[in-house]
C-alpha cells in the first residue's frame, strides 16, 4: 500500500506498487478457474522450498532481503521498499534472485522468452537499478517454477539503465494522482461551507427530521435501521445525510439496491444535487449482461472485441480521468454515458463502469457487489472502513444473503460434462464429483432429505478445488485447440469448476447453520401389469432437479463481519417490522445499532386498507375458492375508477383466476415470468395514462416493489393472500433454525417475508401527499391476530363482508367516483 504522508511530504511506496501504478496495458479477461487465494498459496510453497534448497547449496545465499531506494520528485521525498527472493555473493558479482511461479508444464514453460515476463522481468531490473545506483556490480536471475510439475525456468537479466527514467514516470502518475484527488477532496469539503444543496426544493414533511436524525448516528459509526412509509422520502434524505457525512470526513458512499429501478431512482435524485452545483463523482454499475455491446457475453480479446486492447484504449485516451467532464456530464455517469463512451472507444463498458467506481465518491449498484463473496469489490473489502453504505429495500437482503450461501450443484449438469470430457485429463475431477453424488443421492429413498456438514465429504470438495485449479492452464489452451463444449451450451466444465468453488468458499466458514439437501428428481414411467398400464415413479439422475445444495439458514452469520467493517450504514425500507427480526439477520450488536421509525405525514383520510375474510388463500383452499375469488375481485374492478393493480402470490395462482374475473371495457395487463427490462418499462408507462388499466402481476416481482407511478396513476392495489414463501424442505429447516435460535421460527421463517412483499406491494398506492386509494388484503389470515401483528402500522385494515360497498364510500367522500 502507498503511504502518503502529507505533513512531512514523504511517499512510502512498496515496488510491486509502484510496477502497478497507472492503469494496466493490454486485453481486457476474465481468468477462468483459478482462485487467486490458491494460486498464491501455491507460489509461497515454490517460494520457499526453493529458498531452502538455495541455502543449503550456497553458504552465501540469503533469503528474503530488504532493498531501499530514495529519490525527491518535486518537493516529495519518495522511499522505494522491495524484498529480494534471493541474494548471493558469486567472484566479485553480485547476484540478485527472484522466483516466480507458473501454471506452465514444462514443455510450454521451455517456450518462454524473456518478453512474455515484462512484468517480472521489470521487478527484478528494479531492484538491480537500486543495488547498481549504490556502485555494486551486480546481475539478476529470473527462476520461473512451474507449480505442475516442478520444471524451472532460468532468464539472466542485467542492469537497466533507462530504469531511472521508468521510476520517475511512474511517480509522476501516483503523485499526480494524489494531488489531483487531494484537490477534489478540499472541492467537495468547500461545499459544505455553502451548504450541500438537498435534491429538491424544499423538504417533504418529516424530511427534514430524517436528516438530522440520521447525520449525528452517521458519525458515531451506526448503522442506521431506518424504517419509513413508502414516499416518505427516504432515498433523497438517506443520499443526502450520507453524502454530507462523507465529505465532512473523506469518505465513500456505496448505494447498494436490489433492482435496476431503485437505482435509476437513486441516480434521478443526485442529477438533482449535481444541477443545483454539487460536485460528485458518481457511477452506476449495472450488471454485465445488461450493458454488454457484444453479441455474447464473452470478456476475453479472442471473442470480445471491446475487451481486446482495453487497457491499452483506457491510458491512450485518458478515458478515466476525461470521462467525469464527457458530454458536459457534472461528475453522474450513468449506464447511458457509459455506453456512449464505451461504443466511441470500443471498450468494456462493464469495466468501465467498474474502473471509474474506483474513483467515485458515490457508488450505485446490485447487493451483490456487496454482499455475495463471489462477486464482491475489492475496492470495498480492500478498505470497507472507507465507506458508507445505504442498503435500500433492505427487506430483502436476508433472503438474498441467505442466497449467495446456498449454492448448487446438479448431477445432471457433472453428468453432461463427463460425457464431453470422457477420456481426456480433464474428466477426472468431474469423474470424482458425479460418483461421491451419485453415492450420496442413492443413501435414502426419500426424494429429498439434509444432511450435516461433518456428514459431507469437505475434504473431497477441497481436493477437488486443487484439481480443478491444476487443470485451468491445459484447458485453456485445450479449449482454443479444440473446444469440448459449443458457444449456445457454453462452458460447462468451467461452470463446474466455479460451482465447486462457491462450495469450497461457503465451506471454509460454514458453521451449524449451514446444512446439505440432497434432493432426487423423479420421472414418471409406464409398465404393463396384468391389469393393463401402471403409471410409477422412479428417481430420475439426469433429472435437472437431482441435486446436491447447500443450505445457509442464518444470513447474520454472512452479514455480520460485512457490517462490522464498514464506517456506517443506513438500513432502510418501508418494511422493516418487526426491528428486531432485521437487526437480527443483519447480525448488528444492538449497541452498534440505531432504529429509528418514522410515521407516515399524508393525510391518513386519503387511504382506506380493507381486509376480506371471506375466502381462503391457502393453497390447499384455492380450487375451492377459486370462483369466488375471482367475484371479490370482479367486484372490485367494477366498484373503482382508474387504474388497479391486483398482486397474487405466484404466477401460477394469478393464472388460475384471472380467467374467472369479469373485465368490460379495461386494458388488463399481464406481467409474464421472462419479460424483458423494455416490455417492464413498457407496462409502467402504460400505467401512467391513468385510463383504467388492471394489472396483474406477483409480489415481490418488478411492479411491487421500487417503482413510483404518479398521481392517480394507480387507485386500488389488491394483495390476494399473504406471499408466504413456498413450501418446501428448505423453509421447514430455515423455521427450525429460527425457532431454536429466537423462538419464533414460523414468524422469521414464513410471516415477516412474505408481509414485507404485501407491505411494499400496498405502498404502489399512496406516493404523495395527494395521493388517494384503497388497499384490499384479500383472505382469512390477513384477518387473524398473529398476522397482522407482523404487518405495519400503516396497513392495520378494517374487515369488511361488502367491499363493493365500502370502496364506493370511500369514493364518495373523495368526490372521485
């Protein structure tokens, strides 16, 4: 790490620093089955094995030598600190050793030539250039070690005499870097001198309130459970208590969100700081299958050709540092900059986005970047203390969490990929992972069944993760020679292989709330008795349900040391009852932790939220009241104005009903289950005309929750029965969990999850203080005490048997109907 000090105007900087400062050179790739935790290991293993031996030969030999170089760059003095792996005295000459470790066998590791190792080979001339400028003669010797199978190869390097050029260019850049950061640093602490300018005019009522609740927790390093209504504010009042306490103390901000459409509201509110003067380095990232310019998502140079040569593009243009200023932006780079940019360019605008994320003040993006190990920043888990973090809609991230902990592998999958592979080198590790599932999966008779950890072979899925691993450089080169797979079936040995390493990776810190599910897929057959046809069942191992999982049980066990690292956080959603469920899942030690709950300010005459009783939602009920059902909401339809939307459950209870309801002159509309993000947009705008639409869609989808339609866009939003998660293997676990942990296992297991997406499906209704409307919760159990005690303070409903009636009422106190 580069230390600056600023008081005494001195640089510490490590070498392999300064080798990496400024933005890389070459292709943009994606390395394809090696963790680089393991890959590193292996070379330290090289490292000092080889190191004995050296000492043992040579009595002159030592190991691990400390190496400085001072030089002043302006009025900067700059201390250079390297390590040299070797270090011998031969005749008169001195002679530096460095060691590296390669994926290469030994026939492709005999091909090598000093230039494919520019970069090693810059290492060692380095620490020669400092040993040479002290009058030492001395030369270098680069040992490459293959980590395969032991082969060496030996480079003779010499000094360099231009080196002295290279450092200073080098410390050119990270000073100028410096500097330049330093200067938008006093910029953006200038700002609050003036007042930080809040995104809109004035604040909504209870706004202001927010802020200065939020600001004072900020700086005590709190993580701030934040509960409020829907349209309450919270975004503009979060981003702006969040950004104020950043600048006031150097800090970063991550906006992290659970769908594309909070982050475009995320960014609409700091456009509106940016136009009233703000400075801000701003960035979204979106994920990388929706903002890919190729015809395939593929980040090598072969296949790609935004991502051939990226990094040379990034320094020939500067586009990093030019970007801020592109198309008269104000320091907000959108996706839509980003492509502009990355199609005049022709680069990556995935990496774009994430390589200007590295410069920003204020990061937008998926939880994931956060929270799942797989995918996460490191210019976060590098230095988590440097950031804020505003988790929004953070309902949702304990079962996201719980997610990215539960990965899973199909036998079908490890069977489709030995067959291609049988034969070759690569097929072992597959051959290993398919018996050990095949063994597991024909132990019961059940179809699907747990198992503990210590009842799982963790040893095999290490061993396996080293095969894999040992194997990534030969199938590389086997994959350009020859592929296994074709490009529509992708690469499934490599899907594979990364499987194994999620495995491997949630392994190494699974504790008791971590079980295994082995689940058999069956197939129906037909065979001749002597009573003609008999239909049974018999599992089915290509079966895409044949499966081996994992499954995570308590997310606060992910989340706790996630939270614990970051400076502060902001918590927040309309839907964070009960407190004590999320603080718990969250895993915050409540003295760490500060909740604040926040009354909606709209006038309380504007909304009537009915419950009606009279049908059941349950699943074993809902061919029973099926017809019924879709009366209640035909009568709904009928008795209001203006534009519906009816929730269900499922897509395949919305399916059964809506053929029963009684529609007239209405536009229904429909949300499918594979829409594209065009035909969503579509539907909303749609739903803006305020000309009557009915639109059926499922809670917890796109339309349920982060979307904001404007006044009288929508005057009736039904729930039809409380969205339960379904019922399964995994959930009674996860109620078990819970019940011993908390004593409420049904509640943290079935009720809180599946409220909280009625809650955020009710909010669609009233945004604003003009807002008028009725939310209908539709089935017995919304009537039953244990669940409305779950549900929040704004949706206590009045039970009603004439709904029809009621919503006229309603109307007619309104003058609207």
């Amino acid at each position: 790490m580069i230390k600056f000090d600023p008081i005494q105007h001195t640089i510490d900087i490590g070498v392999h620093d300064l080798i990496d400062a400024g933005p890389p050179a070459g292709d943009l790739h994606i390395p394809m089955a090696w963790r680089s935790k393991t890959r590193m290991k292996e070379g330290q293993k090289i490292h000092t094995l080889y190191q004995k031996l050296r000492a043992e030969q040579d009595v002159h030999f030592q190991a691990e030598v400390t190496v400085r170089y001072v030089l002043v760059y302006k009025d900067w003095e700059i201390t250079i600190s390297g390590r040299l792996d070797g270090y011998t005295q031969e005749k008169d000459m001195l002679v530096v050793e460095e060691i590296k470790s390669s994926t290469l066998p030994k026939e492709q590791l005999e091909d090598l030539k000093l230039h494919d190792v520019a970069g090693w080979r810059r290492q060692l001339e380095l620490y020669l250039h400092f040993l040479y400028s002290q009058g030492k003669d001395v030369i270098g010797r680069l040992i490459v070690i293959s980590v395969l199978d032991a082969s060496e190869k030996i480079f003779t390097v010499t000094p360099n005499l231009q080196m002295e050029e290279y450092i200073v260019s080098q410390i050119s850049w990270i000073v100028e870097q410096y500097e330049e950061r330093e200067e938008w640093l006093k910029r953006r602490a200038l700002t609050l001198t003036t007042g930080l300018p809040f995104p809109h005019e004035s604040y909504r009522e209870g706004q202001r309130e927010l802020v200065d609740s939020i600001i004072p927790e900020l700086s005590q390093g709190k993580h701030v459970f934040l509960s409020a209504p829907t349209g309450s504010g919270k975004t503009a009042a979060a981003l702006y208590s969040a950004l104020h306490h950043a600048y006031e103390n150097n800090l970063r901000v991550f906006f992290a969100t659970a769908r594309t459409t909070q982050q475009l509201m995320a960014e609409q509110t700091v456009a509106f700081m940016t136009q009233k003067g703000m400075p801000i380095r701003a960035v979204s990232i979106r994920a990388k299958e929706k903002i890919c310019l190729n015809d395939e998502v593929r980040c090598d140079a072969e296949h790609c050709p935004y991502s051939a040569g990226y990094f040379d593009k990034l320094r020939r243009n500067d586009t990093l540092k030019k970007a801020w200023e592109v198309n008269g932006s104000k320091g907000d780079i959108w996706p839509s900059k980003i492509i502009r940019i990355a199609e005049e360019q022709y680069i990556c605008p995935h990496a774009l986005s994430i390589d200007l994320a590295n410069m920003a003040d204020l990061v937008i993006g998926d939880f994931n970047y956060l929270f799942d190990p797989s995918v996460r920043l490191s210019m976060v888990s590098l230095e988590p203390s440097n950031w804020i973090v505003i988790v929004d809609e953070a309902h949702n991230l304990p079962e996201r969490a719980m997610g990215y902990g539960s990965p899973r592998i199909s036998l079908c999958k490890v069977w489709t990929v030995l067959e291609k592979v049988r034969g070759s080198i690569f097929a072992r590790p597959i051959q290993k992972l398919y018996t050990y599932m095949l063994e597991v999966l024909t132990q019961h008779t059940d179809k699907e069944w747990t198992i503990s950890l210590s009842e799982f072979d963790t040893r095999l899925c290490k061993g396996l993760v080293e095969e894999f691993e040992n194997l990534a450089v030969r199938y590389a080169k086997q994959k350009q020679e020859s592929p296994f797979f074709d490009e529509e079936e992708g690469d499934l040995w490599v899907d594979v292989a990364r499987t194994i390493f999620r495995f491997a990776t949630v392994l190494g810190h699974a504790q008791d709330e971590t079980l295994v599910i082995c689940t058999k897929g069956y197939k129906d057959r037909r065979i001749k008795k002597d009573n003609g046809l008999q239909l049974f069942s018999s599992w089915a191992p290509r079966d895409e349900a044949t499966s081996i999982a994992l499954l995570n049980r308590d997310p606060s066990l992910m989340l706790a040391p996630i939270f614990k690292g970051f400076q502060s956080s902001i918590i927040m959603s309309a839907t964070l009852e009960p407190m004590e469920y999320y603080v718990n899942m969250f895993g915050i030690d409540t003295k760490h932790a500060s909740l604040l709950r926040y009354p909606s300010f709209f006038p309380k005459g504007n909304k009537a939220c009915f419950v009606v009783p009279t049908i059941s939602t349950k699943y074993r009920d809902r061919d029973r009241d099926r017809k019924r059902t879709a009366q209640i909401l035909s009568d709904i339809i009928a008795s209001t104005r203006g534009n519906i939307a009816i929730f269900f459950p499922s897509f395949v209870f919305m399916e059964q009903i809506i053929p029963d309801i009684a529609i007239t002159d209405q536009e229904l509309i429909l949300q499918t289950r594979k829409m594209s993000e065009q035909d969503r947009y579509s539907i909303i705008e749609q739903m803006k005309k305020e000309n009557g639409s009915i639109l059926c869609a499922v809670m917890g989808g796109i339309f349920s929750e982060g979307i904001d339609l404007p006044n009288k866009a929508l005057c009736c939003a039904v729930m039809v029965g409380p969205c339960l998660p379904q019922a399964s293997l995994a959930r009674r676990k996860i109620q078990e969990w819970n019940e011993a942990k908390y004593q409420k296992g049904f509640a943290y297991a079935w009720l809180v999850p599946g409220l909280a997406r009625v809650a955020q499906a009710a909010g669609r209704v009233i945004r604003t203080p003009s807002d008028k409307g009725t939310i209908i919760l539709l089935g017995k159990r919304f009537a039953q005490r244990s669940t409305q005690k779950y549900l929040p303070a704004e949706l206590k409903p009045q039970i009603t048997h004439n709904i029809s009636a009621d919503i006229q009422d309603f109307w007619s106190m309104h003058h609207e109907h």
